[in-house]
C-alpha cells in the first residue's frame, strides 16, 4: 500500500500544465483589444474626411451662389460639377474609413447591431463592402475627369486605367461573393435594424436561433445541398 502512494503523487499533479495553457490562452485572447488603436485611428481619419467635406461643401456653396448673384449663371458651367463631384468622392472616401473602423470593432472587439444591419458579420463581408464602396468611388473619379475634358487622350487612358482596377475589383467580388459568415441571415439583419432605429440598442445578441441556423447552413454547404451564397442578401 505504501509504495503505491508515491506513484499516484504525479497524476494529481497534472491539472497544472492545463491551467496554465488556459491563463495563457487568456491572455492571447486578451490582445485582441489592440485593435482598438486601429479603430480609434481610422475613425479619427473617417470623421476628419467628413468634416473636411462638409467644409468643402459650404464653401463650395456659397462660392457658387456668390458667382451666380455677382457673374450670373453662366459662370457655373462646367467648374461646379466638377466641385460637387470632389465633395462626393470626399464623402465616399470617410464612408470606406467608417466602415473598416466599425467593421473591425464588431469583429474583435464586441458585436454591434449597426455591422449586422450593414451585412458585415465577417472580414469577408467587410472586404465585399469596402470593394463596392471603392468601385463607386472610382466611378465618381471617373466622372471628374470626363466632365473636365481638357484632354481626351489623357482621359481615355485614365479611363482604361480605372477600367482595370475597377474590374479587378468587380472580379475578386465576384469569387468570394457568397463566402462570408453563416449567421449572415436576412433575418438577423432585420431584427439588428429594428433594434438598433426602434430602440437604440447598439449592442447585438446572437440568438441561439442564429447559431442553429448557421449549422445547418455550414452542414447543407459541407453536403452540397445549400448554396455558397445561402443566406446572403441580395
């Protein structure tokens, strides 16, 4: 009996090693919160285009109504819809800085109901919005030259540049289209919508009725008899 006890010494001894590997675990999972730097960053970007738009815009407003009362209407040809435009592409850019800031925050940080009202539940969701924001953006640019028109050649080679890019862009849209998040369900959108512009509520709960869901998506998609964009909004 007494030469038994020292052997079962070593296995009581075992639990260490687990509960070390989960305080370290812990604290890996803890450093997800350095990406709030990225967030407050991106945001201050975001929030700066913004107000440096709508500087712009003002000025740019009351320039044109002080040249149409002063010069008459037609010295707002062509110049002020190429001044509107920039004010535009202003926005659209502080809109893309917006998205990756929120975007970032809900996929590490906490889950927000703005992201699932937005379709963002996943990086990919985010990269296909970003993608679409951009493409917009390069159209808007587009649209300033074409309307400039001081040098046509020079405009039709932009204009093949952006063509690229642009569709580049429209292509690796189209690859992953349909491989983001499996919770990214109509129906957790429209209830994310109705509680965040019905009742203010910015946190988001996953229901357990999203988390079923999204098994039985990813079990249909692993059998083949769902589809890679099941799920998605159109």
């Amino acid at each position: 009996m007494t030469s038994t006890r020292p052997k079962d010494r070593p296995r009581a001894a075992q639990p260490r090693p687990q509960r070390q590997t989960d305080w370290f675990s812990a604290v890996i999972g803890r450093t997800r919160f350095v990406v709030l730097i990225a967030v407050v960053a991106v945001l201050l970007v975001s929030f700066s285009l913004f107000l440096q738009g709508t500087v712009l815009a003002v000025s740019t407003l009351y320039d044109s109504w002080h040249d149409t009362f002063t010069s008459g209407i037609q010295s707002q040809r062509g110049s002020l819809a190429v001044e509107f435009l920039e004010i535009v592409s202003t926005m659209l850019k502080a809109v893309v800085f917006y998205l990756i800031g929120v975007g970032l925050y809900s996929l590490f940080i906490s889950p927000l109901n703005l992201t699932s009202a937005l379709g963002v539940e996943s990086l990919a969701d985010l990269e296909q919005k970003i993608i679409s924001v951009i493409v917009v953006i390069l159209g808007v640019t587009f649209l300033e030259h074409f309307v400039r028109w001081q040098d046509p050649q020079e405009t039709l080679y932009f204009a093949g540049s952006l063509a690229l890019a642009g569709g580049a862009l429209i292509f690796f849209q189209r690859v992953h289209h349909g491989q983001g998040s499996d919770l990214q369900q109509p129906e957790a959108k429209l209830r994310a919508r109705r509680e965040l512009f019905e009742h203010d509520d910015e946190q988001r709960h996953i229901e357990e009725e999203d988390v079923q869901r999204a098994a039985e998506v990813t079990e249909g998609k692993a059998k083949g008899q769902v589809q890679a964009d099941a799920g998605a909004e159109g």
